[in-house]
C-alpha cells in the first residue's frame, strides 16, 4: 500500500523538511512553524500513522518512512531541501539520504544517533510494541519514554512545554507507535551513509539529552566530510520544542547559507 503523508506546507523560499520525534508528530515543529516560515518554505509532514497520516499495512521498516517522504516530495514538487530530522526523524532523515540522496540539499540530525540499538534498548522497544497491540492504549510511552523526552532544566522551569509533550504523547494512536518501535528497532547503523554525504550537515544536541548524547552527536560529526556540531543548552532529548529560538537561529544560519550558495 502507498501510503501518502500529510505535510503541513508554509512559506517561501529553500524548502526545509522537518522530520518529527517519536512519539509525537509535525506538531511538535510548532515553533519552526512560526519562526522559520518567514524565510523558508517549511515542511513537516506527520510520518505514516501519526497526527494526520495513514499507517498502512506494511511491514515496519524506517527505510519505508523514507520513501514515503520521497513520495512527499515529489507530490508537493520540491527538488531538494535541506532536511532536519530529531531523533525518529534523524532516522528517517539518515535513510532518505541513503536512499534519494539527489532529494537532499543539507542535513539537520538533532537528537538523534547513527548507531543501531543495543540489545538492551531494542528489547524495550519490543516489549513497548507488544505492550502497546495488548493495552490498545500508549500508557507505557507515558510511563516509561515521556520521562526521557526533555530535559530536568524544563521539567523544572518549563512547565507548559512538558504539558504540550505530554499531551503529544498521549494523542499518539497505538497502531502507529507500535509499528514505529518496531521499526526502530530493526533498524540498521548509518555511519557508512553519514560518510558518503556529499552535502554539508549541522549535528545539534541538546545539553542534557540522556538518550542521544553528545557522544552519540559527535560520532556522527566525526565521520561526515562536511559537518559542524552545535550543543543547546538546558535542552533534552527535545532540543527544538525545548529551546527553540536557538535551534531555529542554528538551522537559519545553516540553511541560509545553502540557500546562498545554491543560488
């Protein structure tokens, strides 16, 4: 089954793709919405299953939500874009670029790692997937992936943003968090992909992210020709719902200079 992505599409200018976390959906790009619009043409679809998009009866397969945002592309008749993609979506981003690098004009990877998962986090996310097709309900990405997804300077300053990812989290529908856990989970490295890029790359983390770290980021740095690395502080695993003036500001100055260049 072909399934076909809803994308939210606004503004002008270089496209810019925005990929979203697990287990929210593009309306966690909110703030690149409103900050980025006035200069790029920002697209966030919601990857198969979540917010406005079919799941299908595919197998799972993150290589699968790549070729979904291929299709993507092609329907709204975007060339290329520079494409950002935060944690999940840093998955979906990596395998786009192992599978349409021509779609890419630049990399965004926040939040997210190359390495495949360990046996310990592939289990979990198993068990969740199992857990989720029992219950019919996401109470275990409450209980057990929620506390993870930001950071202790939010959890204590920021209590609106915690709200707004919880309520995310809650609205995620079974179906789609189960099949992307297992997809995840199957999931191959991409180191090999990060060191054939042949476009530049920003690598962002944020400072307080336990889940992909900074270590996880400067390892992707390292093996790309052509990449820097930016650290948000009193950031988590969500660095652009978490601090997202400065990760607007970092992915402006990175695609504006592509967008120059390009010209």
């Amino acid at each position: 089954m072909t399934v076909q992505l809803y994308a939210r599409d606004i503004g002008a200018g270089t496209p810019l793709v925005l990929l979203h976390a697990f287990p929210l959906s593009s309306a966690m790009w909110l703030g690149q919405r409103e900050g980025l619009a006035g200069r790029f043409r920002v697209i966030t679809p919601d990857l198969r299953g979540f917010g406005g998009s079919l799941l299908g009866a595919d197998e799972p397969s993150v290589e699968l939500m790549a070729d979904d945002v291929a299709r993507m592309f092609r329907r709204l008749g975007v060339a290329r874009a520079v494409v950002g993609g935060l944690s999940m979506g840093g998955y979906v981003a990596m395998a786009l670029c192992r599978r349409h690098p021509d779609l890419v004009l630049g990399l965004v990877l926040a939040d997210t790692k190359a390495a495949e998962d360990t046996d310990t986090v592939r289990l979990a996310r198993l068990r969740q997937a199992e857990t989720i097709d029992r219950d019919g309900d996401v109470s275990v990405l409450l209980d057990e992936v929620l506390p993870h997804l930001v950071g202790p300077t939010t959890l204590r300053q920021r209590a609106l943003v915690y709200g707004r990812v919880r309520g995310l989290v809650q609205s995620t529908p079974p179906p789609a968090a189960a099949w992307a856990l297992r997809a995840m989970a199957a999931r191959e490295p991409s180191f090999e992909t990060l060191r054939g890029l042949k476009v530049p790359a920003l690598v962002m983390v944020g400072s307080e992210d336990a889940v992909s770290t900074e270590d996880d980021a400067r390892a992707m740095a390292d093996v790309m020709p052509n990449a820097e690395l930016t650290v948000i502080p009193r950031a988590g695993h969500l660095c652009a719902v978490e601090q997202p003036d400065l990760f607007n500001q970092a992915v402006s100055e990175f695609a504006g200079a592509l967008s120059r260049a390009s010209q």
